[in-house]
C-alpha cells in the first residue's frame, strides 16, 4: 500500500466542518496518519481520505460540504409549521 504522504509532511484537515487547518505527520500505521496540530499541543489519527495535500484542497471540499448542508436544512424547513401558530 502506497501513502500518499510521508512523515514530517504539512498537511491540511477540515476541522469542525468550519475551516482549514494545518498539520503535521508524526506517524503513519494500518492506513491511519497521527497528526500533530501546528498551533497547540494535541493529536489526532485520521485516514487518507481526511487529509488536503494544500488549503485550497481542504477549503473547496468545505465549501461543497457547506452549500449541500444548506440545501437540504432549507429543503427541510419548507415544510415546517409550528404548533403554536394557531390559524383563526
């Protein structure tokens, strides 16, 4: 099995489905990344598919995650009516 990315490499993650953040490689096993945050202590392993080689990567895959998030609320809201709206 072939990685994609090696050890010591800055990669990016979408965290909290809100923005872009970059991290480094510390570890790679059974087709998991550990990976260290750049800006506080702390780590995480996550697979391939979760990781953004470049911010711009990991921000177009938020912001396509983002628009079909709202489609569907605003799908959901159409037909919505609360019990408290009484009709005279």
């Amino acid at each position: 099995m072939k990685n994609r990315f090696k050890i010591g490499d800055h990669v990016y993650i979408v965290e909290c489905g809100l923005y872009a953040k970059e991290v480094v490689i510390v570890g790679i096993a059974g087709g998991f990344y550990q990976i260290c945050f750049t800006d506080r202590q702390g780590s995480l392993r996550l697979k391939e598919s979760k990781l953004y080689a470049t911010k711009e990567e990991a921000e177009s895959v938020w912001s396509s995650h983002r628009a079909a998030t709202q489609k569907k609320i605003t799908q959901e809201r159409k037909g919505f009516h609360s019990p408290y709206a009484y009709e005279w």
